[in-house]
C-alpha cells in the first residue's frame, strides 16, 4: 500500500514539474519593406536604411518554472533566406521588472545558423516582446522573398557570460 | 529507509534541468520600387553671338546645363527608363545619359535620343540602381538644342519643356 502512495505522489509531482510550458506567438506573419524603408524615405537615388525596425514582434510566455529559476533564451535561425541582410533581436526590458531577468542579459542577438544567447530570465515569463531589426539590406541584393525560420530554445540555468 | 528513497526522489528533480525547444517561421517581402526625379528643373542655355552677319543664331547645336536624375530602382524587373517629351516644344532637343558610377547598381545609356512624343529607351537600369540621392550624385542627362524652327523661342527668356521620365 505504501509503496502506491508513493508511487503516485510520485507521478502527481513528475507531472507537475512536465507542466513547464513555452509557446510564441507573432504579430504578424508577414513583412513587407517598400520605399518608406529607404533613406531617406519615398526618396529617388536612396538606398535602403541600414537599420530596419520590423513591426512584427515575437511574444514568449514561460510558464511552470519556479519563481526564482534562472533560464537562457536562445535563438537559432534553421534557414537559409537569399539576401546579405540580417536579422536582430532585441528583448523589449521596457515591460519586465528588473527581478524577471538577469542584468547581465544581451541586448540583443543576431540571428544566426547556431544558437545565440537573447534573454537570461529568471522565473516564468508571462508576456516577453522580442523586436526585430533588419540591418543592411541593400537593393543590389535584398529583393528575393525570405523565410525566417527560427528555433526559439529555452533552458534551464542562465545564459554563459557575455566576452 | 526503503519508503524514503521513493518518497526523497522527486525532491532530486525540483533541481531538474529543462530544455524546451519552438519552431517558428515568418516571411520578409520586399515590395518592388521604381522612383525617379529630377534634380534641378531649371537649366539654361548660352548662346554666343553669330561671328559674322547673316549667320543664323543656331547654326550649330547648342548644350544645354545638364539635368540630373536620381533614380531608386528595385531588381524586381528589368523595365527601362524612357524619356519623351510634349508636343508643344518650339525646339528639337537631343538627350543623353551619360555613363557613371551609382552609389549600387548599374545602368545602360541607349545613346543620344531625338525628343518626339513617343517614349523612347534612355537608359536600363539592372542589379537593384540607386544612385545616391544628394545633389552631385544623379545620372547627368545632357541635353543639346538643335536648330528650332521658331526664331521666336530663342529669346532671353524662360521657356517651358514637358520632359517625361518613367519605368515602362
């Protein structure tokens, strides 16, 4: 009899620590830059802006983690978009209290094919808003459409300190 | 002893390390731009004195101020620039896109080009064309006055000339 008490206090707990869970969302699915990107803006003999801020915005909630567990956010992109423009992320802290995240978390994080630390957070994370920068595109070689495919990690423990 | 261990275990996992993965995907698209303007609207023309008497006033062509264009053009397509002009013209003008360096891009002058209300091909941009926007930095366009048929045109005075530049 025992040994059925245990195992289900066992099973009820393993089942509430699984219950960790972590989803994004987006604004938008699509982008579309046009003449108001250029600079200066609408302008014949312009050139893209080099720093292009996206209205998409990527939302993360972290749920089912303890108050104070410490975890690393990490971005990685899975595709291979046509173009020499990149893409940056950047954690919006504006919306945080300062007890949600480590002080040492990036800034921001470019987006490439290997897994870049983007926010060291600490406990659940209900509503966390990434922007999104695209930075140099030029008209000689951005003009193809492109697919960002993004593997969004969460894991347990901060991120590695920053160089 | 043996109904702690079972019982101690899940306290082992409270320090569990986690590791959840999302996949997402949105798309950028680039719209398609074709812009161009002109720099400077105003040109002026000088025209010497004839060195003898009985010379006409424009027995040879005369160069204009050249006028400059600024161009954004995307890589969607390949259309061509083409210029023409009213029907109103006291004139006859030739215009030509002089070769240069864009700030990105390139772009192919079609050669000197007889204005007539007809659109003709002045020049082809490729590889995604911007030529810089600041003054300096257009396509010169040069435009030379051939002999009018209006004596009355030549004055000292301004005269006004239709030129239309678009992506076709």
């Amino acid at each position: 009899m025992k040994s059925i008490y245990t195992t289900l206090f066992n099973v009820l707990f393993i089942s509430i620590l699984k219950s960790q869970s972590f989803w994004i969302s987006f604004s938008q699915n699509q982008e579309t830059i046009d003449a108001s990107h250029l600079d200066p803006p609408y302008t014949a003999g312009a050139n893209y802006a080099n720093a292009i801020p996206l209205s998409t915005e990527a939302n993360l909630v972290l749920s089912g983690i303890g108050e104070n567990t410490p975890w690393c956010l990490y971005v990685q992109r899975m595709s291979a978009p046509p173009g020499q423009a990149t893409l940056i992320l950047f954690p919006d802290y504006s919306n945080l209290v300062p007890q949600q995240w480590d002080p040492n978390s990036p800034l921001q994080c470019p987006l490439e094919p290997f897994p870049n630390p983007c926010f060291s957070g600490i406990g659940p994370a209900e509503f966390l808003t990434i922007n999104f920068l695209l930075e140099n595109a030029s008209l000689p070689t951005d003009w193809q459409l492109r697919t960002e495919e993004i593997l969004w990690t969460v894991s347990s423990g901060g991120c590695p300190s920053g160089p | 002893m043996k109904f702690l261990v079972p019982l101690l275990l899940p306290l082992t996992l409270l320090g569990q390390r986690f590791h959840l993965e999302e996949s997402t995907s949105f798309t950028i698209e680039y719209a398609p731009i074709s812009l161009v303007r002109i720099g400077n609207n105003q040109l002026s023309v000088d025209c010497n004195n004839p060195l003898e008497s009985g010379l006409g006033l424009l027995e040879n062509p005369i160069s204009i101020t050249p006028q400059e264009l600024f161009i954004t053009k995307s890589k969607h397509s390949t259309k061509s620039l083409l210029i023409s002009r009213n029907s109103q013209s006291l004139f006859n003008l030739v215009a030509e896109a002089q070769p240069g360096i864009s700030n990105t891009g390139s772009f192919t002058p079609s050669g000197p080009i007889n204005l007539n209300e007809i659109s003709q091909i002045l020049l082809t941009p490729s590889d995604g064309l911007s030529t810089g926007h600041l003054p300096g930095q257009g396509i010169p366009i040069s435009l030379i006055l051939h002999r009018g048929t209006n004596y009355g045109a030549y004055k000292a005075s301004t005269q006004w000339l239709n030129i239309q530049y678009e992506f076709l």
